[in-house]
C-alpha cells in the first residue's frame, strides 16, 4: 500500500520546477516577492512545496518558515496565526542574540496590541481595497490613546465594545467606501519587522500550503496577513493554492459578485504564477513504475536503497530529454540498477514486471478525463487493486494483480453506466468469459473497428484503448473481479474526488429550491463538464434519503437542472425516479413533462 500524503520523493520530474522557483527566491532584485505555485486538488502542489523546502533548508541567508494554514483553521484569526508563526520562528533564529531577540520580543508585542486592538482583523479588508465596517472608527479615541502606549486595560475594552456594537448593526452588509489611512501601530510593525530582517541580513521565505483545505475566510485572512503586514524588503512567499478555490473563497467570503474582483483577486498577491506541470504519459509511466517497484505485490525482489535511487535518477533525466523523444526500454533500467548494485532474480522480476504495467496503465491515466494525470487519484487506485489483490489471494481467487488493475481502470475511468453494464455482462455470461470483450480484442487485432454493445457506446474511445491493454480478459473468468468490485463497496472508484470548484457548486444546489436562482445558475455554470456527473451522484445520494416526496426537497432543482444540460445526467435521474418514487407527485409530474430526457425513457 502507499502513503496519500505529500512526499519529498520526485517521481514526476516535479524537482525541476522547484529549482526555477528556487532560482527565482534568490534573486534579490525581485524581492519582496510572492510566488504562486498553482494546481488543482491531487496535483501534487504539498509535494512541490516540500521540494522547493527541501532546496532551501541549508541555506544560511535563509530563514525559512512552513506554514500550513490548515492547522490553524479554529485559531483565533488566521492571520494572527501566521505573525505568531513568523515570530516565533524568528525568536529562534536570533536565541543567541539578546539585542536582536529583544526586537523580536518587541515586535511579537506588536502582533498581540494588534490583536487586542482589532486592527488585524478589520485592516485586512483594507489590503485588497474593500471598504471595511468601521471597527476601529467606532473607538478611535480609546485607540489612538492605546496606540500611544498610554491606554490602559478600560481603553481596550471600550474599543472591544464600541467594534462589537458595529459589527452587530452592520453584520453582512457592505457600508459605503471612506476614505481609510493604516494605523501607524501598523506602520510601526513594517518598519520594525523590515529593521529586524536587514540587522539579521537574512531573507525570509515563506511557504504557505494547504489553503485548499480551508475555510474561505480563513484562505483569505492568511492572504492578506501577507499583502498587508508581512511584505517588505527581504521578504519572499511561496503561496501553494487552487486558483479556482481562492475565486470561490472570494465570492463566499466577501459576497462579491463582480467577475472583476473575483478573477483579480489573485493578482493582488502572486507576481510570479507557477503552475505544477501535467503528469502526461512519460511522467506517468515514471510515477506508476517507482510506486509499484518499490512495493512488489509479493513482497519479493525490493530493491536496495542504491539500487532504487539510482533507478529514480536515470526516470527523472529521462523525463528531462523527452523532448528527444529517446525511447525508455526496461533493460535501461535493469542496467542502472546492476551497477549500484548487483540484482538477484527477484528484483530483476519485479522491475519487468512493474516496468510491463505501468507502460500499460501510463496513457489512459495520463489522458482519462477522470483522471487526468492526477497523482493522488492514481495512488488511490493503486491502493484499491493492492487491496484487492491481497484480499484475492486470502480468498484463493486466481486473479493476478494485472487483471485486478485493469479491471479497476475500466471502474475509474468509464462511466458508472458502462461499469455497471460490464458487471451485467459478467453476471450474464458463461463461466464468466465475456464475449462483448473478446469480441473486441479480435476486431482490434485484426485492425477492424469493433461494434460495441449500446450501453458502451458513449465510452467508445476509451474502451477501445482499454481492450487493446495487456492482460487479455477474453479467457479469463472475471466473475471473481465482479465479486470484487461489488463487495468492496468501499474500494469502487466512482468519481467522488470532487475540484474545489465543483464542491462550491455542489453546495448550492443542495440548497436550491428556486430554477431561476442566479446564484444556482452561477453554480451550474462552473462546473467543469467531465465533473457534472459526479455532482449529480452526490446529489442524488442526499436525496435517496428523502422520504417525504409530497413537495420538491432541497437539491432536486440543482438534480433536475444538471439532467437538462447532460445526456448521462439525464439518464442517471431518470433511473433514480424511476427506482424511488415509483407515484411522482403532481408537482413532479408537471417538472418531469417538459423533460426531454423524461420523455424519452
């Protein structure tokens, strides 16, 4: 089995990328700098982040700083969270120091007076332009006193109690710009926190990863922390996020509707975008050959730490020279492995033999809309064949781990309706042999066009890719991978791994009760196309939960709207109504006649 989390291990040649940021950091020309280091959910962007750390660690005129946000996700405030991360970091970069850590000391001061204050919290409006609802106005005479180190504990509470009677008579709602000058406590912080880094003569980086995972408001207090407080002379970030994320976090957080401040939200923050590069074939040939060859089925033939290593090496220089198109042969690998060290039997096995399925696997899981070159969905799947595999063997099911994983592409890969007919065809056939399969392996190896049975018409490029891979299925009996697949409820690979984006959308039409809704419109109109059937899953599967049908439930709208835009979607709701509400109410009934993908059921 292997490990979901994020790993130094490069297996996707992702390190070059990490050393043209590092590259970029050291360039103090360009500092104070923010670096975007973009990707979708799965990406690999934590395992880019660890990368880029791992170049940066042993630098001296570094002081380098994690900080996952996700951790502090019931902090206080975010972005206090992250001064109270940076100061303390640099508390201990200057232990042996007494002056610099008195300057530290003091601007840690700052950090809580601010927090006290409420400026952290109502001046990060302030930093991307937004008007904000007047905290600090409402007891402006308690904090200038304060801000003046003359204020005392009564000060601080009349501020506390001036902001929380504002905010209880403007929660939600916009009030109109005014003219808004920072604080200079605020001021004082900068000039203080740059003073500190220029005596240190050092640059801090700092790495921020796991935004994907938080709240919106949260995402975006950690973002303007940054842009307001932190981005001075010597300073450089590394921000790891989903942009489509951070536009949804927009919308929610600050209930924005204009497209503009939505899309150039980001632009505020990163100079410097960089995208973590699509795994296509030869990057995911690489990633499916070190997973499987480090962990042999068997557990026979693991390659010594040189031997992996130096196997590793020779992948990633590959993956450098694709662009020669130089061919990758298994006895490559077998020669560079030798001589690090020599190789018994049971590792030269288990190199061809994972070399021969992830040179099968490789171009559908690079391509597949469902996967896509996802690494982390990749990994999930190769857990699910291992488990499978194991619990095969346990069961004495003569099924190799070949078969086993060709089975499980077909499930990730193919429609639920074309997964669900193969399961069909099993069950149908004789001594489990599939004839619908073997009778497209002959056709493709006799160069013809195979005709496919009509509930895999709509998957047709990729089953006729599918049915080209190596094992043939033709002879074998498949009626133990069914059993598999239907038994493991919890290893089947329907797409349930939903973007951000399509997470935002599913949200609402969960909610929806109205058609015309703007905002259910917005939402559908964000989904990506290959994920509107995933959704419809989600959907479908809160509303198997209503019992009472005598009126539309909360979801149905969002359901009945995704059938209209897609055939499948269309389908898949038909079958669920069909199945559960076998008398629709007149209200459904009146829905469903205007239907085209009713009508035609």
């Amino acid at each position: 089995m292997w490990s979901d989390n994020e790993s130094e291990n490069d297996y996707l040649n992702y390190s070059e990328t990490a050393e043209l940021v590092v590259n970029i950091l050291e360039k103090e020309e360009l500092r104070p700098l923010s670096v975007g280091v973009f990707g979708g959910w799965g990406v690999g962007k934590s395992s880019m982040v660890q990368l880029i750390e791992a170049r940066l660690k042993d630098d001296e005129n570094v002081i380098l700083i994690s900080f996952d946000a996700w951790l502090f996700q019931s902090y206080d405030d975010a972005r206090a969270a992250l001064l109270d991360t940076i100061g303390g970091a640099l508390r201990d970069a200057v232990k042996d120091d007494e002056t610099l850590l008195e300057k530290v000391s003091d601007l840690l001061g700052r950090v809580n007076k601010l927090r006290a204050l409420g400026l952290i919290a109502e001046l990060g409006a302030a930093a991307v332009g937004l008007p904000a609802f007047g905290t600090i106005n409402a007891g402006i005479g308690a904090a200038a006193k304060a801000m003046t180190s003359g204020g005392d504990q009564s000060d601080l509470t009349a501020i506390h109690d001036a902001a929380g009677d504002v905010a209880n008579r403007g929660a939600g709602l916009f009030q109109p710009a005014e003219t808004y000058s920072p604080p200079e406590e605020v001021r004082a912080f900068r000039q203080e926190f740059e003073e500190l880094l220029g005596q240190m003569g050092k640059t801090l980086v700092v790495v921020v990863d796991n935004l994907d995972r938080c709240l919106p408001r949260d995402a975006i207090h950690t973002l303007e922390a940054i842009r307001l407080f932190l981005f001075v002379p010597q300073t450089a970030f590394v921000i790891a996020v989903d942009e489509e994320m951070i536009r949804h976090a927009v919308s929610e957080h600050y209930g924005a509707q204009q497209t503009r401040l939505v899309s150039d939200y980001l632009d505020k923050f990163v100079q410097i975008p960089v995208r973590v590069p699509k795994a296509g074939f030869p990057e995911m040939r690489s990633y499916l050959f070190m997973l499987l060859v480090a962990s042999p089925f068997d557990g026979d033939g693991v390659l010594a730490k040189s031997q992996f290593e130096a196997i590793n090496k020779h992948f990633i220089d590959h993956l450098r020279k694709s662009w020669q198109s130089i061919e990758l042969k298994p006895t490559d690998l077998l020669d560079v492995a030798q001589v690090a060290e020599a190789l018994s039997e049971a590792q030269r096995a288990n190199i061809k033999n994972s070399f021969r399925l992830a040179e099968s696997l490789a171009p559908q899981l690079a391509e597949a809309q469902r996967v896509s070159g996802n690494p982390r969905i990749v990994k999930r799947m190769l857990n699910a064949v291992r488990l499978r595999s194991q619990i095969a063997r346990t069961r004495g099911m003569p099924l190799s781990e070949a078969i086993i994983a060709k089975l499980v592409l077909f499930e990730r890969c193919a429609s639920s309706k074309a997964t669900a007919a193969l399961l069909n065809f099993i069950a149908a056939s004789n001594g489990g042999r599939v004839d619908e399969i073997g009778t497209i392996e002959a056709a493709l190896k006799k160069n013809e066009t195979p005709k496919l049975p009509t509930e895999w018409s709509d998957d047709a490029k990729f089953i006729f890719e599918w049915a080209a891979l190596e094992p043939s299925l033709a002879e074998v009996d498949l009626r133990p991978a069914a059993y598999l697949a239907r038994d493991l409820a919890p290893t089947k690979l329907t797409t349930t791994d939903l973007s951000p984006t399509a997470e935002g959308a599913l949200r609402v039409l969960l909610k929806a009760t109205k058609q015309t809704s703007p905002a259910v419109r917005a939402a559908l109109s964000e989904i990506p196309a290959d994920e509107r059937g995933a959704v419809l899953d989600q959907i479908i599967g809160h509303l198997s939960q209503v019992s009472d049908w005598s009126s539309a439930p909360p979801g149905y709208v969002g359901a009945h709207l995704l059938a209209d835009q897609s055939e499948n979607c269309g389908e898949a709701l038909s079958d669920f109504i069909k199945q559960h509400i076998p008398k629709p109410a007149r209200w459904l009934t009146l829905r469903l006649k205007n239907a085209n993908w009713w009508e035609t059921k």
